[in-house]
C-alpha cells in the first residue's frame, strides 16, 4: 500500500507582477519540499521582469543580470507565464481566486508621489518615473517627449533614482551607446543641449538615500564633472551626532565622504557639469506656459527627542534658473478592482504580507502581497527576495493550518485567458522578443535593442519558432 503522505499536496498559486518579487516569490512556492506547487504568473505587459527591464538603469547592465535567476525559476516544474494579461481587466480577482488556492499581488509601486506645489503641472515639470520609463523603453512611455532644449535642468529628490536620471542627463552619446537605452532616447539624450544638472535633496548629504555606488559614479562620467559647494558637506551637530548613533548605517558615513572628496574637487571644464545641492525644497515652480525657473527655501535640520532630523523651512528663498524639471520624491502603489488598498500608505492593505479586510481586519483568506505594494518603494532589487520569502512563508503556514480556500473553478485559467487573450504571450514567446532584441543589439555592440511599440513584441513572440530573427 503506497504511503499517501509522502505525495505533496497540489497548490495552485496565481502571482500579479512578473516582476522580481514576483520572481521571488514563485522561486519559493515551486522550491517547496512538500508542495506540488503550480505558479501562474501574470503581467500586463508580454515583458516579464519589471523594474529590472524599465526602471534599472541603462548603464548598469551587472544589476540587470539578476534575470539569470528569474530565467531559471522560470524553467521549473509548474511554472507559466501569461504575459500581456491584464489583471483587473482581461480577468478579474474573482477569477483567479476561484482558479487558484491563493493569489499573491506584487504589482510594484509605478506611480509617482506629487510635490503639491504652484505650477507643477507646468509643461517642463515632469515626474521622474516617466523620464525613466521613455529612456528605458517601456511601452506606456515610448511616445512621449522631453524637451531637452534647455540648459539647465533640476531633479527633485536625494534616492537613487533621482541620480539615476541626472547621469542619464550627463552621459556622452559614446556612454549612451553601449547600453540598452531605447533608441529614441539615444537619439533625443545625443541632441540635448543641456549643460548643468542640479539635484535638490531638502535634508543632508547625511540624510541622502543615494547608495554609495550610485553616488560615486556621478564622478566618474567622461564628460560631466560633479560639483558639491564645501559648505554643504561641513556638517552640523545634529548630523554628527546622528551618523555617530548606535547602529548607525556605515553607507550615510561613506556618502559624506564621497560628497566631501567631490567638494575638493576642481572642476576640469567638461561639457556638462551635475550639482548636488542639499537643505533646498522647492516651494514653486515658475513659468507661464512651460517650465522658466524654480522657487526653492533654504532648509534646517531639527532634532526630535529620538535624534531623527528633519528639514524645516527658514526665510531664506532663492530661484533657480532652469528649463526642464524631474520630480523623484517617491513611488506610490496603485488599487487594484476587488483586492483592499491603504490610500494613505499606497500600499495593498496588509500585516506581513497577509491581505486585510478593511473592515474587520482580519486576513483575506488566500490573498497576499509581496514587493513595493506590499512595503512601499524601499531597499534595492535583492531586498524583494526576503520580502517575498516572509510573504510565501506565512501562505504556506496558512496551508498547513487548513486556512487556503480550496478552488471552486475546475477549469484552468489558460483557458480563460485563451478565450479572453488570445494573443497573449507565454515565457517561450518572451524568450523570441529577448532573442529578437539581442540579435538586433550584437551589431552595435549593444546588450539589446529594445521593442518598445506591444504590436511588435506580440508579433515577435507568436512568430514560429523555426524562423530566424
């Protein structure tokens, strides 16, 4: 007589967001011992990847291969991917939920927080995630422009986006060329006439969020050298004593000393000049009909009784010349129809991962979250994988307390999504568009030339797998 218990039980598990926590997640469920784990994986878009495709930056093609790892959860077992397959619209929360055991939710955090200041919707005033979005070739932004023509631009914002976009800005068509930015971009970034870039933190070089790479790359630009005013880096007593805390984070103490090593620097000349300007928000941004200038207030750091500073305005104003302005103050999550949201944290509302109901805060069963929208935007890439591991974590205790709703749909969901997508794209379909992009790319030199018009990633991917690209 065979040994029933040594069969692991079925578990059908949906995740929205093929992003890396996405990723992560489905690498835990299908890496189970004693599950039979099968993991749907839905996009809206025929990409998989997420921020590693659209958000890294073009030129930092080392965090970009972290896709080997997705690659390889993408070969196991149980695993699908439903690319271009909207969830909310093509099939609702309801139908996955009645087809799956669980639903794990790790949409991202895509939308931009606002400054909710005068003239920031002025033509020129634009949020970061856009920029970032046009240059890396996301769909949604490929048909936009920027108007480059301008000498100075300002980014709004101390993280490591806000740098991202200003190196972007910086960069030589020569530094452009090697990467996979989009090639409109390529080609709009190689006629900009922009010579300054001036990055506005409201608090500290002690209080930045820039990681230390990011930083010192800004000094490292062929043609672009960083500039940091001396008086920006003498710090006061509250910042002393506040990287002199215990447990204090060893990457503050080393961004100041890679802003003081720029602030001795002399500067060579070169075309372009990034500036890092620090204990400055902006209180208007100015203009007519587009962007002419932005209004910004001196700040001071004040100490609260657990040593945290924070940045409160004085009296002292000044505007700063400018023709283009990029706002990267932060990320929002955005609701999805039938599955609960905090407006207020932006994020799917939940206690570790475990979707709440609102109303009598007790858990949804079979409904999770992971990533940004679980969180809010913070850490880097690899701090999904934790995320995603505590969230599969608490799904899989669920399971062995008998708390997962057993499906109530017998039919499989491809054949909803047949029925209602037909043209959408699986991992075999992706791999055409990455084939297609590479070889499109190795004559140049390039990583990859991006798609970024649907129609032709949809052609691409549903092409025979006999025909050469």
């Amino acid at each position: 007589m065979s040994d029933e218990t040594s069969t692991p039980r079925p578990l059908k598990i949906a995740i929205v967001g093929a992003g890396p926590a996405g990723f992560y997640a489905a690498g835990q469920l299908l890496a189970a011992t004693d599950v039979a784990a099968e993991v749907d994986l839905f996009d809206r878009l025929p990409t998989p990847y997420g921020l590693v495709r659209f958000g890294v930056a073009p030129d930092h093609p080392k965090i970009k291969s972290v896709i080997r790892v997705y690659e390889r959860i993408a070969k196991k077992p149980g695993f699908r991917f439903f690319g271009g397959v909207e969830v909310g619209k093509d099939v609702s929360h309801e139908e996955l939920a009645a087809r799956h055991h669980a639903v794990i939710y790790t949409t991202g955090a895509s939308h931009d927080r606002r400054l909710g200041i005068p003239g920031e919707d002025l033509p020129g005033s634009h949020p970061a995630t856009d920029f970032v979005a046009w240059y890396n070739g996301h769909p949604d932004a490929a048909d936009r422009t920027f108007d480059l023509t301008g000498r100075r631009a300002v980014v709004i914002g101390n993280g490591n986006v806000a740098v991202d976009v200003a190196r972007m800005l910086a960069l030589t068509v020569d530094e452009l060329r090697e990467t996979d930015t989009a090639d409109h971009a390529i080609e709009a970034l190689a006629a900009s006439s922009i010579e300054e870039i001036v990055v506005l933190g409201r608090r500290g070089i002690a209080q930045a969020a820039f990681t230390n790479p990011e930083l010192r790359e800004l000094g490292e630009m062929a043609d672009a050298d960083v500039v940091v005013d001396p008086k920006d880096v003498d710090l006061d007593e509250g910042s002393k004593a506040w990287l002199e805390r215990d447990g204090a984070d060893v990457r503050e103490q080393r961004n100041v000393e890679i802003a003081t090593e720029y602030a001795g620097r002399t500067p060579e000349g070169k075309r372009r000049r990034v500036v890092l300007r620090f204990l400055a928000s902006p209180v208007k941004i100015l203009g007519d009909d587009k962007v002419t200038g932005i209004e910004v207030v001196k700040n001071e750091l004040v100490a609260d009784e657990d040593g945290w500073l924070s940045a409160r305005a004085t009296n002292e104003t000044e505007v700063i010349d400018c023709d283009l302005v990029l706002r990267s103050i932060g990320y929002r999550g955005r609701p999805l129809p039938g599955v609960p949201f905090d407006d207020q944290r932006a994020t799917i509302n939940n206690l570790d991962g475990r979707v709440l109901d609102p109303e009598t805060g007790e858990p949804v069963p079979g409904v999770y979250t992971a990533g940004w929208v679980k969180r809010g935007p913070s850490g880097v890439i690899g701090t999904n994988k934790k995320c995603a591991q505590d969230t599969v974590t608490q799904l899989l205790a669920d399971l062995e307390a008998g708390a997962l709703p057993e499906p109530t749909v017998a039919e499989d969901i491809a054949d909803l999504v047949a029925e209602r997508v037909p043209d959408h794209v699986d991992f075999a379909g992706w791999q055409r568009i990455d084939a297609h992009e590479r070889a499109l790319g190795e004559p140049q030199g390039r990583p990859r030339v991006k798609l970024t018009s649907v129609a032709e990633m949809l052609a691409v991917a549903h092409a025979a797998e006999t025909e050469t690209v």
